[in-house]
C-alpha cells in the first residue's frame, strides 16, 4: 500500500509539472539524511517510467567545484540486483516523500556487486544550465595537409571531453558530521554513467572505428532500432522518468545517445544529471526514445533504445546536466549522397541524413556517415575504385568543391578523410567562425582497380629558350599494363632563368615533394585564403606540372610573390610593417594540370638548361 501511495504522488505531481503548473517540489540539500529511504523513476523497457528504491548513504561535498555535492545512495529494485547502475538511467529523478531531490548520475566502476550510484542535487542541475554564457572558441588544433585517416581520427580524440572521477583523491570528498567515513573513498570510484549511443543502420567496421575514437568520453556505441516515430506516445506529455534522446544523426542512419528526464518546468526540460560532452551552449534535437531491452554487463549494463518522435531542442550541455526546450526543433545540416555503381544494372542508392551543427561534433560525424555509405556497399574484400565529386556549402562564403578518385584495397577509408579533412579545416578554423549550410556528394563506385604510374615524359622541342611554345608529353602506365600519352601544350616564361627544372608528380606525391622543399608553401591568414587553399588541395586524378627556377620571392600575409626583381625583393624584406615575410628561393615559373581517369601515383623531374637566344 506504502508502495502504491508513493507511486501515486509522483504521478500525480509529475502530471501537475508538465501542464504548466508552479513547478516541481524539492527537498534542500540539508535536508536529507542517511538513512533515508527515496524512489526513482525510469523506464526499464517500453515507454512506460517504473519505480526502483534509492537508500541513501550520505552526501559528498567535493572542494574540487565550488558548491557541488553528490548524493550517494544505493539503488535496488526491478532488475538492478541484476544489471546494476544502467547506462541510459542518467538524469532518473529521485524523489523523498514527494520531493525531488536530484537525478541519478554517477556509478562506481566495471565489476561491482551492488547498485551504488551518484545523485546530482536538482538545485546544481537547475543552476548550471539557466545562464546563456556564450559558446568558448576552441582551442587551436593543428591541422597539417595531407590528412591521413589515423590523423584524423586523432584531431577528433584530441576535440573531445574525457570523463573523469567525481573526486581525484579521497580526501577532496568533504562529508557532513556522523557519515560512515567509508563512503569517503566512493569520491574516486564514482564516474558519470555512461551514455548508450544507440546506432542503427552503421557498419560494423565503422562502429568499432566511432568506438575508438570515443573512448574515455563517457558515450558508447551499442546497437539500436531505426527511428520509431510511435503514435501512441505523440498525444502523451512528456514525463519525468521518461526515456528521451540526443539525436546527433537521423534519417538513414540514426545515432542518438540515450537517457531520462529528470525534471519539467512548464516547456524547460532538464535531463542526464551530468555532461553530454560539456559543451555549453548548444542546439540538439531532442527526441522521446522507446526502450526494447535492457542489456546486463558485468562491465556496465545498457538500455537498448531507438529513437522516436522529434520533441524540440536541448539548448544547454553542462557539467552537471542537459537542458532544452520543448516545441520547435534546430536546425541539422543535410547531407545527400549518392551512390551510382559503374556497372548500370545495380541500382543507384540516394541516400538522406541530418547532423547536429556543432563546431566539435560535425566533423566526426560528418566522417562516420560518408565512410557508412561506402563501407555498406564495398567490398570486405578487393580492390574497389570510388570516384568523389560534390560540394560543401557554408553560410556567407565560397563553397568546397570535391573531385578526386580513389582506388585500390578498401577505399573507402582514404574517399571519406578527403572530405572530411576540408570540413574539419573549417569548421574547426582560428580565424572566425563558419557554419556547414549542406554536404552534397555523388560517388560512382566499381569494383576494380583504376591505378596509373607516370612512366616518362620529355618535351617535344629539342632546344629550349624563354618564351618558347613547346608540348610536354607525359606516358602513364595503368595497373594492367596499357600505356597512355598525355599531351601538354606550355609556354617557357620570358624571364626564365638559364637553368630550370620541369617536375611532373601526382597529388601525393607533389605535396610530399613542396614539404620537404616549401616550394610555393602559403599560409592562409584568413578564411578566404583558407577555402581557396582547400579547393585547391591536390587531387589523385591530376597530373601536376610544375616549371621551378632559382628566382627570389617572398611570401607575404599568406600570398606568395615570386620571381621578383631585385629591388622589389630588397623592399619587401626590409619593410617588416606589412607582416610575416617568408624568403623564397625556389619557386614556381609555371603550372598546369592534366586531369586523367585514374588515380596516379609517382614523378619524374626534366632539367632545362635554356638557351639565351
């Protein structure tokens, strides 16, 4: 009867709360006593909130953060004698004798045998998420073109907030006269609850690459269903206790992580009891989430959920919860891909997501839904060839432009951190903020190898001079053996130096050639600089040709002046008052494309002894 009377109250204040009423009691953090016996509220499957029992050890004063504490309690009831703290129980609202009194947060570690949880004070919750501070610009990240995957993947660790103890050593835990001193040493074992990153319609491969590059964050990738927008639920207002997502990516995938709302004021939802990622201002959809299982772990048990219907935004990501509004829904960037096989009688996939705006978020996310959609349909095995073309817009300045081929053993990996390390360069920049308005990409994928090597090249005149009209002529050879000519019309510059040197090179290989030499090396001082230098990134369908001679230049704010006379140079280098002023002994006379059908790889390098006459 005890039991039925408790359950009753919390209804029926969780009812008043949500249509709009004064708000919810709660009981003072001076209030509580060990010893107190509370009840908490989360759904354990389904959609439905159910009780468990919460009885409380003692509170936590932590001088590491000024005015927090932590509530500890051990939970029991419904399967926790089973599975223990549960990832996606974070913000379960607990409450004494009607009152509320904090969200379920913080668990011990891997392995325990009792449910013993942290409970975060619903007063330090309401706090920390009420005041509008603006977004912090992030901290400068060094980018290096080009990017390769492990790079990448290390930008994106490196962006990312780790989780860490509630307390770093036992005697920061502060504890209020006549606790048991035991429960001191919990301080250090205590550690956020884990998000469960519900995942649907994601590759294997890649779901062990998103779990690597979020280990130690606190959120973790676990199988989920595909979005469930179910009726039954869009007529019922959202309740404390109830399952709610963070939806990071929806259509056809879905990733979103997973856990409870705690508390509702009027429209304000307050929810997880700790950090999502800590972010500060942010724009999230927030959706209901529908339980189907739960998943017992000795490591950490989960609840399995897939994602329902859109409810409106959280705006606030803080150390000691998430909170949003509900109603109307932020803006996602789209993103449409594609896929058009070679071969014309597979069927062409066009394929649909949204992802959050976010300056740490986008880029990962961007990357792991371009790499699915090639990981879903490349082979496990064998060679495979992607081609890449499309454009990335941005609010307010030029857009990024992708064209490139990439082939050989599993491409798909090398196609996805091209697009992305653009975006990343952006999005990420030091310069001043940019938004992602859309990604659109068109890939034609083959499953065979679309290799070339440059074999030889000369050029067709026998006496070279300045201003000459001359044809380079460039042999490539194919991965099957076939050889091709290329045919290159340039004209030698009239003040060509009597010595120069012709180098023919592959994107790759011309960007390893320019580091070792700095030939031509900018750096952009802003954002148009920026975007120009990333669309001009070197492709792996070009031939590169480059006329390099000993003429003296500068690079200027990031432009570089070349060939100059003497005393221009002399001017430049002496007048400091115009900014950085890099000295260039070699550079480039003259450069030329030659776009070709396969990706190449290798250089070869002319020297010109030119004629005065």
């Amino acid at each position: 009867m005890k039991t039925f009377i408790v359950s009753s109250l919390i209804l029926l204040i969780s009812s008043a709360s949500v249509s709009g009423a004064s708000g919810q009691t709660v009981m003072a953090l001076e209030e509580i006593r060990p010893g107190m016996t509370g009840v908490g509220m989360t759904v354990f499957e389904g959609t439905e909130p159910e009780e468990f029992e919460a009885q409380i050890l003692g509170i936590l004063h932590n001088i590491n953060g000024p005015k927090r504490n932590l509530i500890l309690a051990r939970l029991s009831g419904g399967p926790l004698s089973d599975t223990g703290v549960i990832q996606g129980m974070s913000g379960s609202p607990v409450y004494i004798e009607g009152q509320l009194i904090g969200a379920v947060s913080y668990a011990l570690g891997s392995f325990t045998t009792e449910a013993i949880a942290g409970i975060t004070p619903i007063k330090e919750m309401v706090d920390a998420v009420s005041f509008p501070a603006p977004r912090a610009p992030m901290n400068p990240v060094a980018l290096h073109l080009p990017m390769s995957p492990e790079r990448l993947l290390e930008v994106f660790r490196g962006t990312l907030h780790r989780i860490s103890s509630y307390a770093l050593h036992s005697r920061d835990a502060l504890l209020a006269q006549g606790q048991l001193s035991s429960i001191r040493h919990a301080g250090t074992m205590l550690r956020p609850i884990g998000t469960p990153l519900n995942m649907s319609g994601f590759d294997v491969h890649v779901t062990e690459l998103l779990s690597s590059a979020l280990e130690g964050t606190g959120m973790t990738p676990v199988l989920g269903g595909s979005q469930d927008a179910n009726t039954s639920l869009a007529s019922t207002p959202l309740r404390p206790g109830d399952a709610v997502s963070v939806t990071l990516i929806d259509g056809d995938l879905s990733l979103a992580g997973t856990g409870t709302v705690t508390m509702i004021d009027k429209d304000r939802v307050y929810a997880f009891g700790h950090q999502f990622q800590n972010l500060g201002p942010v724009e999230f959809l927030m959706n209901r989430a529908h339980v189907h299982t739960l998943l017992p772990s000795l490591m950490s048990s989960s609840k399995i959920a897939s994602v329902g219907e859109a409810i409106g935004t959280f705006q606030q990501d803080r150390l000691t919860g998430i909170a949003g509004t509900l109603g109307a829904t932020p803006r996602r960037i789209p993103i449409e891909i594609t896929l058009r096989p070679i071969d014309s009688s597979r069927p062409t996939q066009n394929l649909h997501f949204n992802i959050v705006d976010d300056q740490v978020l986008t880029p990962l996310l961007t990357f792991v839904t371009v790499l699915n959609t090639l990981r879903a349909y490349e082979r496990d095995a064998g060679a495979a060839t992607f081609i890449v073309s499309g454009t990335a817009t941005f609010q307010n300045h030029a857009p990024l432009t992708f064209n490139d081929v990439f082939s050989g053993i599993a491409p798909s990996l090398a196609a996805a951190t091209s697009v992305l390390t653009p975006i990343t360069f952006l999005v990420q920049n030091t310069f001043g903020p940019i938004s992602l308005n859309s990604l659109s990409l068109e890939i034609v994928s083959s499953e065979e190898t679309s290799t070339a090597t440059i074999e030889r090249v000369w050029l067709d005149t026998v006496r070279i001079r300045p201003a000459l009209d001359t044809t380079l002529k460039i042999v490539t050879r194919t991965h099957r053996g076939v050889e091709e000519t290329h045919s290159l019309p340039l004209r030698i510059p009239p003040n060509a130096p009597a010595t120069a040197s012709l180098l023919v090179a592959s994107g790759v290989d011309l960007a390893q050639i320019e580091q070792q030499r700095t030939i031509g090396a900018t750096r952009p001082r802003n954002l148009s600089q920026l975007i120009r230098a990333l669309n001009n990134t070197y492709r792996n369908n070009r031939l590169y040709v480059r006329l390099l001679g000993a003429h003296p230049g500068v690079l200027l704010a990031g432009e570089p002046l070349e060939a100059l006379p003497a005393s221009a140079l002399a001017v430049y280098q002496a007048d400091r008052s115009r900014g950085a002023v890099m000295s260039l002994q070699q550079v480039n006379l003259g450069e030329w494309e030659v776009d070709t059908q396969e990706a190449v790889s290798g250089f070869r390098i002319l020297t010109l002894n030119l004629d005065s006459q």
